[in-house]
C-alpha cells in the first residue's frame, strides 16, 4: 500500500487555501516515529491535566473507557472494538479536509474520519487544520456516548439534506455545528464543562472558555445559534450552553426544511452580541476582542 499523503492547507499569495481530499486509507500506524508519538503524549497529559474538572465528566469517562492514554499514539483498530461494542461507530482514517458531502455521508452512515497524521513539535499550540489529536483525543470519545452518537449521525444526514437546499442552509448548519460539536459547553451541577472537541485539544482555549470574563456564555437555542456568525482564527466571543445532550438531540429532531426558510428571512447575529431574549450565565467583558473577522 502506498503511505498515505499529510494533506495540509497552502499559503498563497492569495492567503490561506484548505485543500480537501477524499481518499479513505488505513491508518499507517508502524510509520510514526518516536518523536510523533512523544507529541501525542505530551499533549494528551498536558490536556488531561487541564480538563480534569473542565470537561463534562461524560467525555473524561469515555476517554478512559475507550482506552486512550499517553503511552503511544491509538491504534484505529483498537478504538474501533470499543466503540463497535458501544454505539457502532467506526472510525475512518482520512488525509485531510473532506469536502462538505464527503464529510456528511460518513457521519450519516456512523462513519468519523479522523487525520492519521499528528503535528509538529513546533505546532503543540496552534495549527490551521485538524490533526490526529484534534480528531481523535477531542472528538472520538464522545462516539461512545449514546445520545451523542445519535446526535452526530442524525446531524449528518441533515447535513446531506441541506447540502441539497443550497449553501445558505449549509451556512446555517454549519454554524450549529461550530457552537455545539467544536465549540460548545454543557452544564453539570451548578458548574459549566466543556464538550465540543475544538475547545478539549486547545490548551489556551480550555482555560478561557470557562474562567475568562471576556466571552459571553448563553444558553443554546437552536434558532439563535444558527444565525451567529463565529470567528476561526481567534478564540470564540461567545459560547452556547446546553443543560444536557438530549436537549441538543431533542432540540435538532425536527424537520429543518421549515427552518431554513425561516432563517433565510432573518439577518446573522455578529458573534458577540448579547440578545434580549438570551438565556445569559455571563455577559462577556468584550475584552481582546477584535472587531472585524466574524465569519
Ligand atoms: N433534523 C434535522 C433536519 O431535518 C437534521 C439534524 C439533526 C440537524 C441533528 C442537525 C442536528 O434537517
Ligand atoms: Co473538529
């Protein structure tokens, strides 16, 4: 078998391109080095670490249970036991970016694509695009969570169903996705915890979602989520809450056809701005935001 390509964005002189590839390829797990599966160690420890306490008590159990650790990078084969057992998921290694469809129909068919390869020591912090432990420590554990696993595959047979109905309703989608899967938190207790696997593999963001007084932090509402524009190269100004994920399956049941309409007669909601309506746990400082940039 030919060794799977690393497919990264380019810098042009036109800016940042994501470049999407479509090829599913077996993980080739004998060609990490010593050094790549340090890099995974490393960050894993220092995440654990951090999210002990930060992230839903649901994503740590199931990151256990599920048999990750900081020894070497996971094997694919070995995660896919666990969860076939669980909620019958598989995961599909993947080169890079797929584009939008690809991307659904995997979810639709309980398929999670995750990047075989994992950063580079200079990138511990920061990189443009998913990397293995973006996908795997951040998003993975959760397929092992009934409702959610349930959440993620009803979200892409949505999503092929809007990728029908145009870009606008792709647009509207791809916002809940943004706020509730990357980015979201849920409440436990009188507490606040991180689930969206965009904030679990980011050291900085972990700390700041939680115990900034800069971003707003609202209670999810489907409806207002899928209005609000988000920011992709700055820490989020504002984070939805859920209270648990079958308000978030719940809340997603029905048909969005009628909604799309709704919302296509409705103007976006910039990322920062706090509603009359919002169910409000705190009303962000706006400290270090910047003011263009909004997507
Ligand atoms: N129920 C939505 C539809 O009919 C699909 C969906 C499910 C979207 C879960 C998001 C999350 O389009
Ligand atoms: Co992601």
């Amino acid at each position: 078998m030919n060794q799977p390509q690393r497919v990264e964005h380019r810098m042009t002189d036109k800016g940042y391109v994501p470049l999407y590839t479509t090829a599913v390829i077996e993980q080739p797990w004998d060609s990490y080095s010593a050094v790549e599966h340090q890099v995974w160690g490393e960050l894993f420890r220092r995440q654990r670490r951090l999210l002990v306490g930060r992230a839903a008590s649901a994503f740590l159990r199931a990151q256990d249970a599920i048999g990750m650790s900081d020894v070497e990078i996971p094997r694919f084969a070995d995660i896919n036991r666990k969860l076939a057992a669980a909620t019958g998921w598989t995961l599909i290694g993947v080169e890079g970016l797929l584009p939008e469809l690809d991307f659904f129909e995997h979810l639709a068919n309980r398929r999670f694509p995750v990047t075989w390869w994992i950063r580079r020591p200079e990138q511990m912090d920061y990189l443009a695009e998913p990397d293995l432990f973006h996908d795997l420590f951040g998003h993975v554990p959760l397929l092992m969570d009934p409702v959610f696993a349930d959440y993620m595959q009803a979200y892409g047979a949505g999503g092929v169903k809007a990728h029908a109905v145009g870009p606008e309703a792709l647009v509207n989608l791809t916002r809940l996705y943004w706020y509730t899967v990357e980015f979201g938190l849920i409440r436990e207790g009188d507490e606040l915890r991180i689930y969206g696997a965009g904030i679990l593999s980011s050291k900085s963001e972990s700390i700041h979602c939680l115990e900034s007084s800069a971003p707003n932090r609202i209670g999810f509402d489907l409806m207002r989520v899928m209005r609000t524009r988000y920011r992709i190269d700055t820490f989020q100004k504002t984070y939805f809450v859920i209270d648990d994920f079958e308000q978030l399956f719940d809340a997603t049941r029905p048909d969005f056809l009628p909604y799309y309409a709704e919302l296509a007669a409705q103007p976006s909601i910039p990322a920062g701005d706090v509603l009359a309506g919002d169910r409000v746990f705190n009303r962000g400082t706006g400290e270090g935001w910047a003011s263009d940039g909004d997507v």
